[in-house]
C-alpha cells in the first residue's frame, strides 16, 4: 500500500474509532442464492474486515431492500449498478467495481433472435422482483415477478412463463438446484454493467477507508480470487 492509500486509510479509521460499539455493518440484499451476491458478499466481507468492521447481510424481497438502506433502517446496499442514488437520494456509492453483471435471457424451448429489450415483449417474462433494470426496461410486457430466481425457474418448468430474464451465475445456479434441464442461455446478453457496494450517508465517512481496502484488494489478486470462489460456491 503506498503512503498516500494508507494515510486516507488510517484517517478513515481514526473518524470510525470516534463511534464505539459499532463496529457491525448491517447491509441489504434480495433474497436468493445468487452467485453474484455471494461474490459481492466475499468481497465486501474482507474488505471490511480490513478496515475494522464486520459485514453482516440481511436478504430481504423486492424494493424493501433499497427503501430500508436508503431510510437508514440499514446501513448499506450490498450491491447495485451505478446511478442508484438518483433515485434514493441518501445512497452514497463506494465507487470501485465489485464484479461484472450480466442480464440474459433464460428459456426451455423458446427461440428468437435476441435484439434489445423489446425482443420481449411478445413472451411472458419471470424476473426476480426488486431487480430495477428488468422492471424498468420490461414495463408494459407481460411479466411474473417472483421473490426468488428458484420461483422464476419453477414456473418456466410449470409452462407458466415463457423466459426467465436474469443474472447468468444465478440463474445457471437455480436451475442446477432445481434439476431443471434443458435451459439455454441466449445471447447477446440484454445488459452487461459494473456493481458497486453502497453505504447510508450516515456512514460516508467509511467511504475513503473501503476504496481504499478495495484497491488494496484488487492490487494484491485478493478480488479475483473471492470472486472465483463465489462464482463456483466455494467455502469461504
């Protein structure tokens, strides 16, 4: 770590000293075994722990997860796309990239080409609810929200949705638990973008602590090697 990363490193650590007995950080999440948020959590666990703090994760269903961040009922998202604080205002992003999201679409028999969003709208489409960019770019299709991928899975089986539209790790993930065969991923991919961790702005001083354990993390391999262990499930 060069001087300048561990000066904003120690002065970080000197503001959250100031704060006794909290040392605990209670972020969101949606519920679900996705991958993603397996590697968004690995991550993020060390690169708090390298700044005095543990991560403690709650998975809670849809939009319930941003509103009680954002209201400060918690401390944190775990993670989301850029530009979530447009809309909750008392977001403040911890901006050093956490993994790479990607948006396809699942089906079991259904073939189209793939142009864009609208290559949807004549199916009905099971997405897990709480996931803004599907919900936004679907508005006005015919869709199922569900609580978890699982459940979006389950009724692409049952014949009650014709897609599943989704993260690639999670879905790959659900129908692998489910036993659910013959699932296809078609390409291109709807979406592909950046996450990042956010924090309550009650908690923006953490901010210049956390880029710095992440660009530590990223400059010493430790990045690449949690995400390879959550995309495959491995034990922490």
């Amino acid at each position: 770590m060069n001087r300048q990363r561990f000066l904003i490193l120690a002065l970080a650590l000197s503001v959250m000293g100031a704060a006794a007995g909290a040392s605990d950080i209670h972020v969101s999440t949606l519920v679900g075994s996705d991958p993603a948020t397996s590697v968004a959590e690995r991550v993020m666990g060390e690169a708090y722990r390298r700044i005095g703090r543990v991560l403690v994760v709650h998975r809670l269903p849809g939009e319930r997860t941003l509103m009680m961040a954002n209201e400060g009922r918690m401390d944190g998202e775990l993670y989301r796309k850029l530009g979530m604080e447009r809309d909750y205002p008392n977001l403040a992003i911890v901006p050093v990239p956490l993994l790479t999201y990607e948006i396809v679409i699942f089906t079991r028999g259904t073939d189209f080409a793939v142009n864009g969003w609208e290559s949807l709208r004549p199916f009905t489409i099971g997405y897990v609810r709480g996931i803004k960019i599907v919900k936004e770019n679907t508005a006005g299709m015919k869709t199922e929200a569900v609580p978890a991928m699982e459940q979006a899975f389950q009724k692409l089986a049952m014949g009650r949705t014709d897609v599943v539209v989704g993260n690639r790790l999670a879905g790959l993930a659900a129908a692998e638990t489910l036993g659910i065969d013959n699932v296809r991923v078609l390409a291109p991919a709807l979406a592909s973008f950046p996450v990042y961790h956010y924090v309550n702005k009650k908690h923006a001083a953490l901010v210049p602590a956390l880029v710095a354990a992440l660009q530590a993390m990223k400059a010493d391999k430790t990045i690449d090697k949690l995400q390879k262990q959550g995309a495959r499930g491995a034990p922490p």
